[in-house]
C-alpha cells in the first residue's frame, strides 16, 4: 500500500509543521488577568504582532510526540557514533538535576543561599583534578570546543605572561577533530598540520620538524580520533615543552581510559572533559553540552572567572579577576557554566565511584576490540593490532562493490542501528568509526555484528538490493542535502 | 553495576573471541608511569542509586530555592512558569537522548523542531533568519561581534554601557585575540545612544541593548540608522526574551545582528545554565553566521523533510576557517524554548509578558514610595534600576538573612562600577510573583535600609 488519505503510515503520524494548523488566537497556557492597567512602557510598545500561533496543550503534545517518534535514541538501540560516546543516560541524573534546591536557583543569589550549590561545583572539581592528576579545573565551559577555547586561552594568556607574544603558531594533527583548528584560529593562532604514520599515530618525526620558537602549543587528541592511544604521547609533551610551548589534550576521547591513565603524568598542560561524553549527560539533540578543562601547575593561575574555591566560612564563588584570580585570562560566559550538566555528571561519578569508572574504561574498550576481532574478516580495520574505544574500519572491502561509506551507513538504519560516524577521521579512505560504549550488553554486540557481517557479505557478493536508495525503513528517505544548501529555506514562510 | 551490562562470564568469553589475555593487552600503548593500576584511593567507591540521592538531595536541601521565598532575581536569568508538559516532551527517549541530527532519515523529530525554533526566534526578534541556538546569550554576543567585525573586514567594537557586563566580557575574551578592539562605554541607566558620539569608519559594530541590563527600553532606530550610515553593523542584544511578546523587538528597530537569552521561555534558572543563546540576522550574512542550521529540503519520495544546512560554514568542514569553533550547542533547551513557546503562542506570550510588566510596575510603586529609594528606570518591561541609599551588596545580603531574594546589586556584575552604581539595585519581576511578595519585599526593605 502506497499511501493513505490521512498521511500516516499506522503508527507514524503525519508531522505538519506547527505554523501550518496552530492558531494565532489560541493558547495553551491560562495566564491570570491582569488587575493594575498601569504601563510605564513609553513609546515601546509592539507595533506588530510576532504572527506566533499556538496549540492547545492536548495538541502540542501530540504534536512533539509525533515528532519524537521520528527520531533515533539511545533509548532505542545501539547508537555506535564513533567519537561522540553515546552511552546509556542513567534517568537517576535527570532527577537530581531537578531538584528544586539546583533547577530553581538563580546563579546571582547571595552566596550565603546556594551554599550547596557551590559545594557541589567543588566537590565535581575534585573529582575531575583527581581522575586527572591536574591541578585546577575551570569549570565553566559550556560544551567541548568551549572547553578548547579555554585551554588555549589560558596557553595564550601564559604565553604573554612570560613575554612570549611571538608564540603564535599551533600544531594540529590531520586526523584531529575540526573544532581543534577552529579553536586555534579562534583564539588567534595560526595552524600548523602535522601528518599521521601508517599506524595511525602522529608523526613524530613531523611534529618534531615543526617545533620552533613561534610555536605555541600542540593539540593532541588522546586516545586519538582513530582510536588509538598515542604510545608517544610524554615525548611529544617533553619535547613542546623543552621547545617552549604548552601541550593541549583534547579529551573528547576520555571515555577509553578514565580511572585507567593519569594525565597528569603525560605532560598535559589543558585538557577539557565532555561531561556529556564520558560522565553521560544527555547529548539532548545536539546539547547542551559541558567542558570543563583541567589545567596543569603553569597553566592554573590564568584559568577563567569564575572559580569555588573553600574557605573557613564556607564555599566562596570567585567571580572577577582580582585576588586569587589576579590572572585570569577574563570570563567566557555569563555565570558559572552548565550547572545542569554538573548535578548529572556527578550523580554519575558517584554511581560509578572510583571502582565503577575503572570498569567503564575496561568495558568500553573491550566492547569495541570485541567488534574490531569480529568483523575484521569481512571488513578493513584501518589498522593493525587492538584499538581503544572504537573500531575504525576503511572502505577498501567495500572496493569494486560500487557500495559506498554512506550507503553502507544507511543500509544499518534499515537493520535498526544508529550509523556510526561516516568519513571521519579525514585521514582514512571512507572511514567508519565504531564506538558501543561500554553500556552495550554482549548480546546486543552480537546481534550488531551479525547485521554488519550480513550487510558486508551483501556488498561483497554484489547483492546492493540492501545499499540502493537505502534507507527504505526509516521515516524518511534519502533526503536531498545539496538542494537544502544551495536554495536554504531556514524558516517557514 | 547498575549501568554496565557486561557479567564477568560476558568478558571472559569477549577476549576469547578476541585472542587477549586479559584487558590489560588493551592498554599497553600508555607509558608504565602513567597507569591506574588500581581504583584511585581518594575518591569513593561505587553507591546505590539511593545513596547518591540521598547525596546530593542533601546539597540542594542547602540551598534557598527562588519558588520557596519571595524573590526578584533577574540580570540575564528570570524565573518563569513553564508548563509541566514542556519538561515532560524533553523528557522523552527520542530527543533527549539523540545526537545532533546527522543521519536526518532517523532524525526528523529533531530537524522539524530546530526548523520551528529557527521560524519562531526569526519572528519573534522580526530578523529574517535564526540560527538553531548557541550556548546561552553572552556567547551569542561575542559571536555576533566576531561576525559582525568579519562581515565589515574592521576590528573596532564599541559596548553601550547598558549591556550585561558579563556579556561584555565574554566578547572581550574572544575578541581580544583575534586583533579586535573593544571600547567599553561607562555604565548608564539610559544612554544607548551613547554609542554614537564613537562612530567612525573603522568600527565594525556597536552593540546596545534592549531591554538593557539596568531594565530600561527605548527605541534604538535612530542609533541602528547613524552606525549603518558609517558602515558598521548594529548587534542589539537582550536577556529577557519575554519582553518581545509586548515591546517592539530588536529586529524591527534596524538591528543587523540579534542575540540573547532565551532561558524564560521553557527553561529553569538552573544556577546559571544551561540556558540557550538565540541568534538571528539579515538573510545577507547567513553565510557568515555560527552555529548549526536546519533547512527545508525534499527526501527520494518528493517528500518534505529537513537537514543540516550550510555546514561548509561550520568547523567540521572548514576547520581553522571556520565561522565559529562551536559545534555541541544547546538542541534540548531550544526544543523547551519552542514547546513552551508554541503552548504559548503569541497570544499567550503576549498575556505573559503583560502580567510580567504588571508585577514590575507592582513593584516600581511599591519601592518609591520607600523614604531614600528611588527608580532610576523610566521605561521598563521587567526589571527595574533602584537607587538605595546604601551599597546594594550589602542591603540584598540582610534582605537574604529576612528571607527575601531581593534583587541583584549592580555591583555583582561590576565590582569596580561608580560609587553611585554601587548603591544600584536591580529588580525584576514575572507573572509568578504575587502581591504579597512584593509587600514582603517592601516591608523588608524598609527594614535594612
């Protein structure tokens, strides 16, 4: 059956945008009539109305669980997108960050009534220092690139601390995550790629190449976005170090060895930390995120406003750049970060303890070295010998198929997976980066690796049936992103 | 544990499939010094989910929340309704734990609602587009002003001293570094325009604000026509998004770059974040704004549906060319934003906003006729600048200790303002303050002053 006279397929409803049936004179929330007609607006009163319409509250919800149902979740299934660590979100999280005590307080009370608050920023402070061995952390970044943007700051505001104002020349790996050059170019640096071995690792005979007494800092991501640790990683700090500049960890990849490595000890200058990766706050559609970033010995007096710091009469809130943050680098954010993100990535931290996050790192590797082993016969592990947290496959068993990366990511919506990250890291051919996490049972591992197996064997033996125009289940087809962008309707009209 | 599926049996049968002895093979490539070979002593082991309730319900019993004491808290953050059903929607499996919508064949729940949100922030601020959110209002401006001096190839910013001072700040931080000068106008109650007095053609931008930080709105026309006249672009920037259900919006009033917070519609105070940053501007610079989009476009069948768009702007593609570095942005607050906003509607919003200015007014009534205060705001949506006459740190901290979450003292966000602005107190109100909290506030005053 083709179509049907309402526009639902059984279950999934039809989805009309909300402009094209809400009403302008309706709402769904009854607000107290007003008493006292008294204005004191001037001149400014709204001369046209915003033509907003509104649903009745039946018909909003309906009309976002309708919406809902189109969407891929954690909740759902395997979400293996490598590089951005979709893990179970414990729902014990999203109550305590709704406590009345967090949710309903104003970040400019006095700081005698959000006593608890603060303890809660510091008592988060000692667990993100103490899983690291770094000194300080600054915990207001609002999302991972915020939290580059932090590091790099604080090398900067080094930098021009000690007189080294020249140092304005940044290393980046190839293989890096692109908010890393961004970052770079953002806090004004220019950027310097370095290359990657044939093992997948940064290319030290490069990296040393390019040291000089303009550089500024390295940024290594660590595991890196293959997914593999870098065996070099305290030579490379030892030697931006000995050169004069600072080595930025770009945590994204924590997740793999969280309880497992000390940081610290690798010479780490910077390092933000995805609260909404490795300690599972909710990715939320694309956020909101937290990035706190542990800074080293050299780097801490220079880290952002605000800090907590504990004193005799309590927690005390730090909020401009005078005493104890004489050198902060300034104030990247209105307030004091995510708090949200910090009541959940606590309560996560405390479920786990010590112990438990020890295990997320074990079980998290191990799951991807399970998928790695499992599927190396039928496809192409872009490297040789066991991985970290993800398994990263090229393209090359896919060669003379005419199957593609893309098509081959589609073909898993139809088995029900979420795709994993397609073409990235830009350093191998049609990459497909795998990352279960570890809150995947054997059992769902099993039955994801029989789906990919299955799929590569079809690609392999020429039956595309499963590729072509692929993906034939979901709620959508094939969607047109070229016209999108070249004709970009970004609003109803 | 609770949270990890894996049994012992589950590992050891894995590493047999894999070959490995033992996960340690997994960890070889970390140097010796830097191994964990044990749990780390000084932090706990792990707890029952009742325990960590327990915990940290312990922690926020220590805190005084806004809904339990008569509170006029505002400066960026303001404490409104939302409907139960708003955090019930972002509370579902599908969007709360999605990822940003790349694979838009299984992601059109969260590509259709960014498209809403995008249409309702364009109308709501009267701009032409909007981008699908930025971490919270301050990061939105220092983004605007990077745009703004990278759209007019200048580096001179000149601040109006009604914006949010922490606003300020976060686009110092970025603007410092890239070689852009920031010229930051004294503090003034009501002196947007001041900002003319510094045109030149080498300024990029001005930035002024409406409803300002001191709660004072006036019409920016005339300010928006003298800077385009000179070639620089206008950033108009608010906090409190409700006041666009009854005053005139920063669009309609010649802004070229519109940003701000827009935690009241749908989200909580949360201490600060997270909140969600609005951004919108002329059709012409689309090109040269940050963040995520969301585009209407056609699947295989002809039928409607939505993708990502622009990304050859965005850092994934473009890396140090990038407009922006930002990539996670606040997807879960915008969809609060839109549910409650589409509740809302712009009737409901319009009824909102009117009870909120009914309350400030409530409350500008009820401060002047206190000996030795005085309203310095003379048009206002919601929050009002009072004028004590004491350091206002110190009355809000005796209005704490009597109960009362009275406001925020000017000086919080400037320590090193005027003596004058020392004794200057802010004063907000919405539509959930009551008659009786504004006589408590009052009646507290009078007392510490």
């Amino acid at each position: 059956m083709e179509n049907t006279t309402s526009g639902a397929k059984g279950l999934l409803q039809k989805t009309e945008l909300l402009f094209e049936y809400g009403r302008l004179d309706v709402s769904g929330v009854d607000v107290a009539p007003i008493a006292n007609p008294q204005v004191r607006l001037g001149n400014m009163k709204r001369q046209q109305n915003p033509q907003l319409p509104g649903l009745t509250e039946p018909e909003a919800v309906r009309h976002y669980v309708r919406l809902s149902q189109r969407n891929y979740a954690i909740d759902l299934g395997m979400f293996p997108l490598g590089s951005c660590t979709m893990k179970h979100n414990p729902r014990l999280n999203e109550a305590m960050a709704r406590l009345a005590g967090f949710a309903d307080i104003h970040p400019l009370q006095p700081q005698s009534t959000v006593q608890g608050a603060l303890e809660l920023m510091h008592e988060l402070s000692f667990w993100l220092t103490t899983l690291t061995g770094m000194q300080a952390v600054a915990l207001s970044p609002k999302a991972g690139a915020h939290g580059e943007q932090c590091g790099m700051l604080a090398i900067r505001a080094a930098l021009d601390a000690n007189g080294q104002q020249h140092r304005r020349r940044v290393l980046v790996p190839k293989s890096a995550h692109g908010t890393n050059p961004a970052t770079a170019a953002q806090c004004g640096f220019s950027v310097d790629e370095i290359g990657q071995t044939a093992n997948g690792r940064v290319d030290f005979a490069d990296f040393y190449a390019k040291l000089g007494d303009d550089v500024a800092a390295v940024m290594i991501t660590n595991p890196n976005t293959c997914g593999l640790f870098e065996p070099q990683i305290k030579e490379i700090a030892d030697a931006i170090h000995a050169a004069g500049g600072y080595f930025y960890c770009d945590g994204a990849n924590f997740n793999a060895i969280v309880g497992k490595v000390k940081i610290a000890e690798l010479g780490v200058d910077a390092m933000h930390i995805n609260l909404h990766k490795t300690f599972s706050t909710p990715h939320g559609g694309g956020g909101p995120g937290s990035g706190p970033t542990v800074l080293s010995a050299a780097l801490a007096p220079f880290a952002p406003v605000p800090l907590v710091v504990k004193t005799a009469n309590g927690f005390e809130l730090v909020e401009n750049a005078s005493g104890e943050a004489e050198q902060a680098f300034g104030r990247m954010v209105a307030f004091h970060g995510q708090m949200g993100m910090y009541v959940r990535a606590l309560a996560y931290m405390l479920s786990h303890g010590s112990d438990g996050l020890k295990q997320v790192a074990e079980d998290a590797v191990l799951n991807a070295n399970y998928i790695l082993a499992s599927l190396k016969d039928v496809m192409s592990p872009a490297f040789e010998g066991y991985c970290m947290h993800e398994a990263l496959f090229d393209d090359s068993f896919l060669e003379g198929t005419g199957v593609t990366t893309l098509d081959f990511a589609k073909a898993m919506i139809d088995e029900g997976f979420h795709p994993m990250t397609m073409y990235f890291p830009l350093v191998v051919h049609g990459a497909m980066l795998i990352e279960p996490t570890e809150t995947e049972s054997k059992n769902t591992l099993d039955g994801f690796i029989a789906s990919m197996r299955a799929l590569a064997v079809a690609a392999k033996s020429n039956d595309i049936s499963k590729f072509d125009h692929a993906p034939h289940l979901a709620p959508s087809k094939r969607l047109d992103e070229v016209m999108a962008a070249r004709k970009p309707v970004l609003k109803y009209v | 544990m609770r949270y990890l599926p894996l049994s012992d049996e589950n590992r050891q049968s894995m590493l047999g499939t894999i070959g490995a002895k033992s996960v340690d093979d997994f960890f070889t490539d970390i140097p010796i010094f830097a191994r964990l070979n044990a749990p780390i002593a000084e932090l706990p082991g792990h707890k029952t989910e009742l325990e960590v309730s327990r915990h940290l319900s312990a922690m926020a019993a220590k805190n005084v929340a806004a809904g339990t004491v008569p509170f006029f808290c505002g400066a960026g953050a303001y404490r409104h309704h939302v409907p139960a059903s708003v955090d019930h929607i972002i509370q579902r499996s599908e969007f709360l734990t999605t990822y940003t919508p790349y694979q838009p064949e299984i992601a059109q729940g969260t590509l259709q609602t960014l498209f809403e949100f995008q249409t309702q922030v364009a109308r709501l601020l009267d701009c032409e587009v909007a981008n699908a959110s930025m971490y919270d209002g301050s990061t939105a401006c220092a983004e605007a002003v990077v745009m703004a001096a990278r759209v007019t190839k200048r580096n001179k910013i000149i601040i109006s001293g009604g914006v949010h001072p922490h606003y300020a700040a976060a686009a110092q931080v970025l603007a410092q570094n890239i070689g852009l000068e920031i010229v930051m106008l004294d503090a003034a109650i009501d002196d947007e325009k001041a900002v003319i007095a510094h045109l030149a053609s080498d300024i990029a931008c001005v930035v002024i604000s409406c409803p300002n930080v001191f709660g004072t709105i006036s019409d920016l026309s005339d300010i928006s026509r003298a800077a385009q006249a000179q070639g620089a672009l206008v950033v108009g920037v608010f906090t409190e998004v409700t006041a666009f259900g009854l005053i005139q919006p920063l669009g309609a009033m010649g802004c070229d770059i519109v940003v701000g917070e827009g935690q009241s519609i749908g989200n909580a105070l949360n201490f600060g974040g997270p909140y969600v940053g609005l951004f919108a501007t002329r059709e012409k610079y689309m090109r040269q704004m940050p963040g995520r989009l969301a585009g209407e476009t056609v699947d295989l069948d002809g039928n409607r549906g939505f993708v990502l768009t622009l990304s050859t702007r965005e850092q994934h593609i473009r890396r140090e060319k990038a407009t922006s570095n930002i990539c996670t942005n606040s997807g879960l607050c915008a969809l609060a934003f839109t549910v409650h906003l589409s509740l809302l509607g712009q009737k409901g919003l319009g009824q909102v906003a009117a009870k909120c200015h009914e309350m400030a007014v409530e409350v500008a009534q009820a401060l002047e006729s206190i000996d030795g205060v005085t309203v310095l705001t003379e048009a206002f949506f919601n929050e009002i600048a009072v004028s004590l006459p004491k350091p206002a740190a110190q009355a809000v901290d005796e209005l704490a200790a009597k109960g009362v979450l009275g406001g925020v003292p000017y000086s919080r966000l400037d320590p090193n303002c005027s003596a004058q602005m020392q004794n200057v107190l802010l004063v907000a109100a919405t539509e959930t303050n009551t008659k009786a909290d504004i006589e408590a506030l009052a009646t507290a005053l009078k007392e510490v002053l």
